[in-house]
C-alpha cells in the first residue's frame, strides 16, 4: 500500500527553496543534518564512485566506508574521517547494511554510536531522519503507524488517516530507518520490530493492509553496554541483528586526535574565535580522563580510583569546546588550564560526595607532583575551593 508522506520529507526536498524539507547548512541551522553538512563531500564520493551499489544505495559500500574513514579522491577532494577507529569495524557494519540483518551499534555511552548511525544513514540512504527515539515511553505507533484522529474520526480509518512511523516510511522507500536506544524501548514495542525485521512486513489490520519492505529498507539500532538490565534484548530479536561493538578509543593519541578534530568542527560551527595550540590542554584532558577511567596513571604506577560518570571521549569534547569559548571570550585567546578546570571538575564530580574525594586524592597524588601540571594544579585546586 503508499504510504502517505504525512510529514515533509528531509531527504526528498532537495530541490525546493522553501518549508521544511529544505536542506539547511550551518549557517541557517545550529545543527545542520549530516547529509547537509557533508553533501559535498558525497556528491564527491557518488561522483567518483563507479563500484557496484546496492538496491536504492546513493553510494556502493566501499564509497560509504570512505565517507565514514577519510581518505583522497582521484580527483583530490579530501573526505574528512568522521569515524576514527579499526577500518574493520566500518567494513563489518557497512555491509551489514546490504544484508537482510539490521546493524546494531553497541558501547558506552559516548563511542560514536549515534554519530556513526546518522552518517551511516546519510551515506547509504542520503537521509539521516528517519529516526526513532528510544526511551522508556516509546509507544508501539513511533515503531509501527498511528491515526490523524480528526481524520480517523471524520471518514474512519483509512489510507489517509494513517500517519506512518519513520520505520515505515524507511520500509516504503528502501531506506535506512534508525532507532537510538532501543534497549530503553519496553519489550513489548521492542518486539514490534521483529516481524518488521524477519518478515519485512509491517501488517495494518485495521485496513487489511500491509506495507511490505522493498529493497534498500534496512535498520540501525544503537544501544549503551550500560544500560544492560534495563530492558534487555529478547533472543528472537537479537538475532536478527548483526552487533557491532563500538570500542573506547585504543591509545591516548587516537583519543586526542578524535577530540581535537571534533572541537574544531564544533568550534566553526559555532564560530567561537580561533583559538590556537590548544593540543597541550587537550592532552590534558584527555589524559586526566583516561587515567581515571583505566583506575591507573599512564605510567602505570599508581592507582587511581574511578568515578561514577563515564568520562567519555564525548565528555572530553565537550570540556575541551567550553574551554576554548571561555578561552575566547574571556582569557586572552589562548587555551590554558584554568579554563579546562571547570570542565573537567564538573565532569569527574557527577556525586557530590564520593566523586569529590576521589578526585580531591587524584589532585593530591598525581597531579600535584607531575611535571608541567603546576598551573593545572593551581587552577583545580581553584575551583574545588
Ligand atoms: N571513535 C570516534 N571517532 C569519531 N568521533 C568520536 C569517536 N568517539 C567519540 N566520538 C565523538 O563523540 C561524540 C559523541 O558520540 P555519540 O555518538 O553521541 O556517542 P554514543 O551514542 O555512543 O553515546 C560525537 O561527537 C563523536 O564525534
Ligand atoms: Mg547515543
């Protein structure tokens, strides 16, 4: 059956000047789509590409690699990295995408699984929107179909009336739908999604009707190792996903790299001032973070305790992107400690009480002593105050 196009369609609207399907870019919208922000960079890439794609794909699975990795076009252009982590990785989930299994991105929280979902999607399908959100009150209608009730009310039910979810309209059109979060889904609208994914069908009883997939139609889960317990995966949809984990950075090098790429990114697109050689503090950070995480310093000799939060790679950018806007706006334009030190306290201590003494024993057994920290030092030793 059509499914009606209830809403404007994000990646159907290219061609229009006006209304909501519009592309938007960074200067009209704060956080422009990926398959906006990049659009270049994939023209580019389906330009250049000349492999095998599958049904309804913009790109083959080698070029989606390449936008998600980086690297040098025949013809020059540059595609950044978006992903920075094992190529392997990227290959796996990419062509998982061209099977009849869904990909399921898992980690902690803060490894790039939504940031890897939407520029998957905007690779292969050109739209990234097609997004359901999980959350403890997702309603079966945000996976299945739900009713205009003035029109169900008025006429009954009918192809009109149905407002179609993003996983039907990504059904509909061969694309790829995307659901964040789906173990904090209740299992009983997780469970929705099997048929979906086993059958590629999505029965509407109320018209005698069903919208069946066609080729392209695929989905992309992410879900946090941490929220294990919650509302844990039933085996029977489990496995009609391929899982693929998304690791912590392996090195602290790749860890600052990522963070640095990132906050300069973040930092045009909210056209903070240019702020340079902000690669010490961002060591900084990132080091601090780690050695908490890991519950040992870098060298290796002394143990450190771990608090509560994550302290992601994620956190990190976010720490170092405050830093460099108080840098700014009130420091003299360069990034130095003090305007780290806010950041990274407010990002260790999540509990009053028991973050605060570990990081007060961090502060006294390792910063405290190491070489070129003594500024860093002072300034936490500031702000704990
Ligand atoms: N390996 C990585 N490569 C590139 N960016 C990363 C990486 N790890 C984390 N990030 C950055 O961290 C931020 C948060 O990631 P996000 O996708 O929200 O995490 P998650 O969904 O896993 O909690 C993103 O801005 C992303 O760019
Ligand atoms: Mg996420």
């Amino acid at each position: 059956m059509p499914v009606p196009e209830t809403i404007a369609q994000p990646g159907s609207g290219v061609d229009q000047d006006t209304g909501p399907g519009r592309p938007r870019t960074a200067t009209e919208v704060l956080r422009p789509h990926a398959e906006h922000a990049f659009a270049d960079e994939l023209a580019a890439l389906a330009a250049a590409d000349d492999r095998p794609r599958p049904a309804r794909w913009r790109l083959s699975p080698w070029a989606v690699a390449t936008y998600l990795l980086g690297g040098t076009l025949p013809d020059g252009t540059v595609i950044t990295p978006k992903y920075v982590g094992p190529r392997r990785i990227v290959e796996v989930a990419v062509t998982t995408l061209a099977t009849d299994r869904a990909l399921l991105l898992l980690g902690v929280p803060g490894t790039a699984k939504t940031w890897v979902s939407e520029h998957l999607a905007a690779a292969v399908s050109g739209d990234s929107t097609l997004l359901v959100q999980g959350t403890a009150g997702t309603p079966e209608e945000a996976v299945r179909y739900g009713w205009n009730y003035a029109q169900l009310l008025a006429h009954g039910p009918s192809e009109d009336a149905l407002v179609p979810s993003p996983v039907m309209r990504a059904m509909a059109q061969g694309m790829t739908a995307r659901v964040e979060e789906l173990t904090r889904i209740p299992a009983d609208v997780q469970d929705t999604l099997i048929t979906i994914l086993s059958e590629k069908t999505l029965p509407v009883p109320e018209l005698g009707q069903e919208v069946q997939a066609v080729p392209g139609f695929n989905l992309i889960a992410t879900a946090n190792d941490r929220d294990r317990g919650v509302n844990e995966l039933s085996s029977a949809l489990r496995r009609r996903f391929n899982t693929v984990v998304l690791p912590l950075p392996a090195s602290p090098e790749a860890e600052v790299d990522i963070v640095a790429r990132r906050v300069e990114q973040l930092g045009r697109s909210l056209a903070l001032p240019a702020v340079p050689d902000g690669a010490d503090e961002i060591r900084r950070v990132v080091t601090v973070f780690r050695e908490l995480r890991d519950g040992v310093t870098t060298d290796g000799r002394t143990r450190v305790k771990s608090p509560s939060g994550t302290l992601s790679t994620a956190e990190a950018i976010s720490v170092v992107t405050g830093g460099l806007a108080l840098a700014a706006h009130f420091g003299d334009g360069v990034l130095r400690p003090a305007d780290i030190a806010a950041g990274i306290l407010g990002a260790v201590v999540r509990d009053p009480a028991a973050d605060r003494v570990v990081w007060q024993e961090y502060l006294e057994t390792v910063v405290r002593e190491r070489d070129g920290w003594k500024d860093f030092y002072r300034a936490c030793r500031e702000v704990s105050a």
